[in-house]
C-alpha cells in the first residue's frame, strides 16, 4: 500500500470559525515536510484532520487513496504528535510504549529499546512525573518507532534542550534513510530544522500560502554585501528583505532569483552575494503585507 495524502479544497470550521479555507496539496511517500505558519495560521487544525482527530467541514482528505476518518486501515497507520498535557497520566513509560506497541502495526520495540537508551528515557517513572524534555522524548519515541507509514510531529518535541533536539534530528535523518515514510513536521524553529526538510507548506490565515521544494523555495532570494553605496545601486529597484548596515559595509537580503547575470553583476560592483534562509524567506512570506 502506497500511503500518499491527497487534499482538495479542505475546509475546517469551529462554530463561526473558518480554521481551514480550501486548502489542496498532495504528499508523496519517502518525503519529510515541514509545516510552517505563524501562531493560529491552521496547521494544528490541518494535521488534527490527517490524523483524522477532526472531520473535515468540506471538502475531501486521502491517506493511501481512502478516507481516512473512522477508518481503522488507515487510522492505525498514522501516528500524530504534539505538545500533550501530562499532569493526570500515572501511567509508567513502559507501560505506555507498550500499549503504543499494541496499537501500530509497523511498531520496532527494538528500535525503541536502542532510542530509550540514547535518550536516556526512564522506563519506570510515572509519565506526569517525567520532566518537560522527558515528556518531550517520550512523544518522539513513540513517533520514530511506531515506524508508522504517516508520522506527524506538531512542535512535540519543544520541550527538549537543543542538545537533545539535534540528536532527534539526527534519529529522524537515520530512520528516514532506513525506513522511508512520509514526516510531517510542524516548527516554529525554522533556522534550526529546515535543513531537515525535502518540501516546505506554509500557511497564512488558513489557506495554503505555497507548497515547494526546499531548493526552489530557498533560490527565490540571495544576500549581496558589499560598500553601502555600491549595495544601494545594485539594489535599487529590486524587492529587499532585509537591510544591516556597520560602518560603511552594507548587507541587503533581496528576493529575487539569483541569476548568473545577477551574480556577474553583483561581481562588478565588488559585491559578495551568498544564499537567504528559509526563515528569512518565511518572515517576508507572512509578514502580511503584499
């Protein structure tokens, strides 16, 4: 079974609230996707619907060519992650891992064995008395090693020190190349994980803003830098993100395709250019002005 997500002209209210407007993507397998939005853009809203948490109030979702709600083929084979309150869960880490075990076909308790230990996860302390972090590992955990054809991680793993985070990211890269399968990776963190990503979706109040590769989205823009007059001449006409200037050296991010023109250009004029960053790109996208 191949387990591609089909989406065309998804809608979610909540009373007079419209969370999702018409939004329509398609995701293949053996990708992992980042989900991007600013604070209350949907994305919590759009992954609950995948994972089938929420009925869509219009149009159609499909996870491997079927509906996905209410349905346990499918159901079963989508593991949905997020920041989770655990103040009334006395149940023990073990104990939890392995009811996760009962419930997801694809799970490795062996794999999950060799990620307790990395992360040092202790299996015998209550959930509510674990740490923020320890909680956070627990959700990752229970995401990598279900080993689950649909794994989504909506910001789960924000509770963990950016030590831990890397070797998560780490895990993630490794597992990937071991057992493909589609990630969908909800973040605020967007310098830090975006090297993660094969495509990026971002959405702005609702609506899907873009969907793209991540080395076509990152080559929209470059950064030129160089003397301040010289960058203000080379600049003059051109879409600019962003502006620093130190003394008599000035840095400009410019949204605009690099050409080999361009660079020629900017090689005249004794200017440096080099790449923009996703969240440079992901500011200017969402900034809410045209």
């Amino acid at each position: 079974m191949v387990f591609s997500i089909e989406v065309n002209n998804l809608s979610l209210k909540y009373k007079n609230f419209e969370a999702l407007k018409n939004v329509s993507f398609n995701l293949e397998n053996e990708k992992i996707y980042g989900l991007l939005g600013r604070n209350g853009a949907g994305k919590t809203s759009l992954l609950s619907v995948l994972a089938s948490y929420r009925n869509p109030s219009g149009g159609t979702v499909k996870i491997a060519g079927e509906c996905p709600f209410e349905n346990p083929n499918i159901m079963q084979n989508v593991s949905f992650h997020f920041e989770t309150d655990y103040h009334e869960e006395t149940t023990k880490v073990i104990n939890m891992l392995k009811a996760v075990g009962k419930y997801r076909p694809n799970y490795d308790a062996e794999y999950a064995e060799y990620l307790i230990n990395l992360f040092n996860l202790p299996l015998n302390k209550p959930v509510n008395k674990l740490s923020k972090g320890m909680q956070s590992v627990l959700e990752v955990t229970m995401g990598l090693a279900s080993r689950s054809p649909v794994t989504i991680f909506d910001e789960s793993y924000l509770g963990m020190d950016a030590p831990t985070r890397m070797k998560f990211y780490d895990e993630l890269l490794k597992d990937q190349e071991r057992n493909p399968r589609i990630f969908i990776l909800s973040t605020h963190l967007v310098s830090e994980m975006d090297y993660l990503f094969d495509e990026v979706l971002i959405l702005q109040e609702g609506k899907l803003l873009l969907h793209e590769d991540y080395e076509s989205l990152t080559s929209r823009g470059f950064s030129a830098t160089g003397y301040i007059n010289n960058v203000d001449k080379f600049t003059d006409g051109r879409k600019i993100l962003n502006s620093q200037q130190l003394g008599n050296t000035k840095s400009v991010m410019i949204y605009e395709e690099k050409t080999e023109d361009i660079e020629n250009e900017a090689r005249k004029m004794g200017l440096e250019t080099g790449p923009i960053s996703l969240q440079d790109l992901f500011i200017h996208l969402t900034d809410g002005r045209e």
